[in-house]
C-alpha cells in the first residue's frame, strides 16, 4: 500500500466541491466561512481542514478551465 495515497473523498465532500464549482454562491460562502460549510455538509474534521486550506485563486481557475464555451 503507498504511503503516501490520499483518502477517498466522502460523498459529502464531492457533493459540495461538484456544487461549487457551477455555484458561485457556494464558492463565496466556501472561502468565507469554511467551517460553517464543514457543518452544513458533515464533512469530517480531515475533510473540514482540507477545504479551509483550498486556494481560491486555483480554484477559480479550475472553473474557468471547465467552463463551456
């Protein structure tokens, strides 16, 4: 087993990260109040860490580089 293999995400997490990323409310609220986005969608307290440290900028630029058109 590789030592260094990241967790599978929950449902919870990949809920919210496919949400926001064609929701930019959601995104504001993400990066305003992590924590309370944490609760809302029961993210575990690994999970809960992880989307305090997202980078918006990359995260925006994911966006872009998804979006149609």
């Amino acid at each position: 087993m590789d030592s260094e293999a990241r967790p599978t995400p929950s449902r919870q997490l990949t809920e919210l990260l496919g949400r926001a990323l064609l929701d930019k409310a959601l995104r504001d609220r993400i990066f305003a109040d992590p924590e309370a986005i944490a609760l809302q969608f029961d993210l575990a307290a690994a999970e809960a860490e992880a989307i305090k440290r997202l980078d918006r900028g990359k995260f925006e630029a994911t966006v872009d580089r998804l979006r149609w058109g």
